[in-house]
C-alpha cells in the first residue's frame, strides 16, 4: 500500500512558456502553410511575425526546389527569379508591433512542397 500511496501524490510542474521559437529581437520568422492542393496548382498561406522589438518592413524568400511557381499574390508584392521568390510587404502590413503578425497569401502552379523561408525585418 505504501507503494501505491506515493504514485498518487501531486507532483509540482513548471510551466516554461512558449511554443515555438520566438522571432529574434528586431527580426521577424515566417511560416509557410499549404491551404488547399488541386491538380496541377495550390494554394499557400504565410504567416510573418515580428521579434521582440516592432519592425517597419519585411521580406520573405524562399527557394522551389521542384519547379513551382507563384501565379497570383495577395497582401505583398512578388519578385521571383527561376525557382527564387522573394514576397515584400505592402504599405499596410509593413509595420508589426513587437510579437504581432500578418499574413499573405498566393496561388501556385505544381505541387504544395513547403519550402524553407528565410524572413528579414527592415
């Protein structure tokens, strides 16, 4: 029985915040989601968050690795060079407030292979 006694005992826990990693200060992270996939195209959606201090810009790039590409972008302005796409903020989601987010999406053609992104803050 005494066995049995200290398995039922409380055990103290400690809650360590956080969930993933937080944007550096004065930078910002981006994360990619694929919202829908059809024959031949997708739809993807990406979420910028700014760091610990407020940003006045961002740009997102990332690199397709099997010949997709971007056919229509919403919420940013587009530049793509072969499989290079680089997504810039319009005039109204530009400024972020420290930890604060905005998001843009786009349509593709090929498959919705997520890509790593890489996120600079201006």
């Amino acid at each position: 029985m005494g066995h049995e006694s200290a398995l039922a005992e409380p055990r103290a826990s400690r809650d360590t915040g956080g969930t993933g990693p937080t944007p550096p200060a004065g930078g910002c992270t981006a994360a990619y989601s694929v919202v829908g996939q059809w024959s031949g195209g997708f739809q993807a959606s990406v979420k910028v968050t700014a760091g610990t201090t407020a940003i006045t810009g961002w740009t997102v790039t990332w690199h397709y690795a099997g010949g997709q590409t971007v056919t229509q972008i919403w919420n940013a302005t587009l530049t793509s060079s072969g499989s290079q796409v680089t997504a810039r903020n319009v005039g109204y989601n530009g400024a972020l407030g420290a930890g604060a987010s905005t998001e843009f999406g786009f349509l593709g053609s090929g498959t919705g292979e997520i890509p790593a992104l890489t996120c600079a803050a201006t």
